[in-house]
C-alpha cells in the first residue's frame, strides 16, 4: 500500500498540520511520499520521497496549477491513496483531484479502523465505517484527529515544475480573526463544562489550567451561555484538540464533545456523576464535586 501526502505551506513556513498526515500514515502502515509547494528553505523532517514544486514559481495556492502538479506526482508514484489535511487548501484542491482521477473521495477522516476509515456524521452524533470502493481514493483528514508524528532525516527531493501558467494568479492570504488560544497545539488543557454551574467559576478552572501550565478549553452549553469565548471550545463544533493531557472538569461527555478530544493521550474527568457517559474513555474518573476538588487539585499542585 502506497500513499502520496500532500503537505501544506503557506507564507513562507511549512504547517504544523503536514505532520499529522505522518500519523495518519503510521496508523495506516503504508508506504508514503509526499508532495508539497513551497521552498528547499522549509522541509519536512521526513526521509523519503518529496516532490518539491516552487512556491514563488506556482503560487502558495492555485487550485489549476496544484491539481496538475498532484496528478504529476500521482502518475510518478501510482499511490492508493492521495491524503490532505481538511483544511481550506485541502477541501478545495481534493474534490478537483478525486474528479481528475476519476474516484472516490472521503472527507474529514477521524480515525483508521479495520476495513475502513471513520468518519463522522449526522452534526457528529454518529460514526459510520466507510471503505472506498476501487484501488484508489482521495481522503481528507480532520485536523488535531490524528497524532503529530516527526519521522525524522532528510528528504529525497524530486523537483516538480508547472508545464503552463494557468489562468489563476495568486495574490495573497487575508488571515481570519485570530483566536487568543490555539487549542490544537496546547500539550495540556483543563476544559469547563456545565457542571462547573456558573460563570462566575470559570477562574477556578483556569487556575487549574495556569498550574499545570496548560490551556482552558470549554464544552459547548458553556460557550454558549457566553461563559467561556467560542475560541476556547472543545468539540467538533470547536476545535478537534489531541493534547498529552486533557482535563474535563463538570463535562458529561456528549458525543460531539468526545469525538473532539478522544484522541488525548491522557484524560482525566473530574465529575460528581459516577455514570457519566465521559468515563467510558477517561483513563481516570474522579468522582466528586468539581468546585471542591478543582481548588484542591490546584492547591496541591502550586506545592
């Protein structure tokens, strides 16, 4: 099985993100090379095959030229699957290549299971099994479903160049609002969830975040209440966060909470109610008040 990943880069810097399609490779066990536009100043920690094309050449993006260099790297390497990020680039580039190619395409993977990929559906309150039917397919992953993975050394560049001009020209990025906290970097977050009662106790929470040197995140019913900012929110209506560990204080665990941060190494649940449905994949369940046993935790923790 042979996978060709499609790296992402953009002004000037190779995103953090191409690194999780390297843990969406080592879940799959295949064999990879990657194709990314950009420049020989910035590379994947990577040893195999990389086919470079220049950015200042191509453009950071234009779906024309990109697609073509794709499909270049595709008949060099005939792989199984052609694999993005599911982000603005990738959700636009995708469905172009899967209709060149002439195959399936799968969107916003979650998860590799055995004969098939995972995926989310019905707003993530379900999860169905899909298997693309032919040799081939174009997949899209969510971001922060899968781990960061650096499989070290020094690539083995292949250069790629643009046979035409396209009708495109690329002018530049206009960056969205920015988010005062990135969750899906954060190695530690301490989530709020409704359980906490009021808003007036979000500080408890983030002390506990601040000790421990990690990020505050929050479910949905507490952004919206507006007790916590929507920058702040774990789920898949948020962001899809995949931390060393995760610390949900007052959270029941609905499912578009879980499918949002089951991928942490660690979870710890903090929760009065010994059946809520979160304990099913804490890997600890303390089961007591969260505004007693937050303050505490803290207490102990500054020591």
């Amino acid at each position: 099985m042979k996978t060709l990943l499609i790296g992402e880069y953009r002004e000037g810097k190779l995103l953090d993100s191409t690194y999780e399609l390297f843990g969406f490779a080592s879940q799959m066990g295949s064999e990879t090379a990657m194709l990314m536009v950009g420049s020989e100043s910035q590379l994947p920690a990577y040893g195999g095959t990389l086919y470079l094309a220049d950015a200042a050449t191509c453009g950071e993006y234009n779906p024309d030229l990109h697609k073509k260099l794709i499909l270049d790297a595709v008949q060099k390497e005939n792989p199984d699957y052609i694999v993005f990020v599911h982000s603005s680039y990738g959700w636009d580039l995708a469905p172009r290549v899967a209709a060149s190619l002439k195959v399936a395409q799968v969107s916003e993977l979650i998860g590799v299971v055995p004969g098939g990929f995972e995926v989310g559906c019905c707003n993530a309150k379900m999860r169905r099994t899909v298997k693309p039917n032919g040799a081939r397919a174009v997949l899209t992953i969510q971001a922060g479903a899968f781990p960061v993975e650096q499989p070290g050394g020094t690539p083995q560049l292949q250069k790629l160049a643009a046979s035409e001009s396209g009708t495109l020209e690329f002018v530049g990025y206009e960056p969205a609002e920015k988010k005062d906290v990135d969750l899906g970097k954060a190695e530690i977050i301490v989530s709020a969830g409704r359980g906490i009662g009021k808003k007036d106790n979000v500080p408890v929470i983030a002390a506990l975040a601040k000790a421990l040197g990690g990020e505050l995140g929050a479910s949905r019913p507490v952004v919206d209440a507006g007790w916590v900012e929507h920058s702040h929110q774990v789920g898949t209506t948020g962001q899809t966060v995949s931390p060393k560990l995760y610390v949900a204080c007052g959270i029941s665990g609905a499912i578009q909470h879980l499918a949002g941060m089951k991928k942490s190494d660690f979870i710890v649940a903090i929760n009065k109610d010994k059946d809520a449905p979160i304990g099913e994949i804490a890997d600890v369940l303390v089961v007591a008040d969260v505004m007693q046993f937050v303050p505490a935790l803290t207490a102990k923790v500054a020591r």
